[in-house]
C-alpha cells in the first residue's frame, strides 16, 4: 500500500503509517476516556491524546505495537498527562487564572462604589513601576490574551505571564496597604 502524502514526493514513513495505524486503532477510544477525565473539554482531550500519541512515537512503541499491550499502556500515558495537568493548573498562582481577586473587587457593588473602587485602583497603580503598569494595561486592562499582548509588546508569551503575576501581586500589596482587603 503506498500511501503519499499531500505536496510530498514520496509515501509515508512506516512510522507514520503505523501511528497512522495505532490512531485509528485506538484514537476513538481514548479520546472519549480523556474527554471523560476532563469533563467535557474537547480541545484539552485533543491535546492529551496527541501528546499520548506523540509520546507512543518517541518511545518507539510503534514497532512493538503488535506484541505489546500497547491500549493499556496509551491508556495509562493519557490519564498521568490528566493528572499533571490538573496538578499544573492547581500550582498556578490565583492571580494568573483566569478570573482573579481584581475582577471580584469589582463584581457586586453598586455604581458609586464601583466608581469609588475605580479611583483606588487607578491611584494605587500609580504607586506601580511604569513596567508593571504596562503589563496590566496591556493584559488586564485592554482585555488582551496573554499571546496577544506579547505581540503587541514584542515580548516572549512567558514574559508577559511573570509580569503579569508580579504586577497584579504588587498592585494587590499596594492595595491592602490602603486598607482593600478582598
């Protein structure tokens, strides 16, 4: 069977035939066990069975697909990639997750203490270095993703993402300083 790929000259590798292979095999399945873990998060599931997938590859269980009880194995890869990143998330600092206690500040109040919180806020980020100021307004403020504001600067994404959470730390240092306690 030769298989050839779009725009290539030649066919495909026998490893890419055999994860070709071993996707359709065993993708379905896997699939519908990370989405399961995950709670429905079809675009992290996607991501966890190529990792898994890709990680089959690079320990060149490929080959030894056939001899090996290679669907427990994927199985098993799959659900510690859930669990890392379960533990990744939980490490993060609060202050960098989506929603965060300056958001909260906000949330539930009425117009003259939003536009009281609003002033507090606006002088306590004068109280900021020019760079942490930037950060937030490029990020928080602008309502820019972290990959966005890091094109906008011209910054590495994880750049942004330390400055971001060293900022929004100091600004919450200046704030309880001030008496804002969330």
């Amino acid at each position: 069977m030769n298989v050839t790929v779009i725009g290539s000259a030649s066919g495909i590798s026998s490893e890419e035939l055999a994860l070709r292979n071993l996707y359709l095999a065993h993708g379905q399945a896997l699939f519908t066990y990370v989405l399961r873990l995950l709670g429905g998060d079809t675009h992290c599931a996607e991501d966890i069975v190529q990792e898994t997938l890709l990680r089959c590859w690079k320990n060149q269980c490929l080959a030894d697909s056939e001899k090996m009880a290679i669907r427990p194995w994927m199985f098993r890869v799959a659900r510690n990639l859930v669990i890392d990143m379960h533990r990744t998330r939980a490490a993060r600092p609060p202050e960098i997750r989506g929603a965060t206690w300056l958001t909260e500040l906000g949330s539930d109040r009425d117009e003259n203490e939003q536009i009281l919180t609003s002033i507090v806020i606006r002088e306590a980020l004068e109280e900021l270095t020019p760079a942490h100021r930037e950060i937030l307004h490029a990020t928080f403020f602008s309502d820019r993703s972290i990959q966005r504001a890091a094109n906008v600067l011209g910054i590495p994404q994880g750049t942004v993402k330390s400055r971001v959470h060293y900022a929004l730390r100091s600004l919450k240092a200046v704030l309880q300083k001030r008496g804002v306690h969330h």
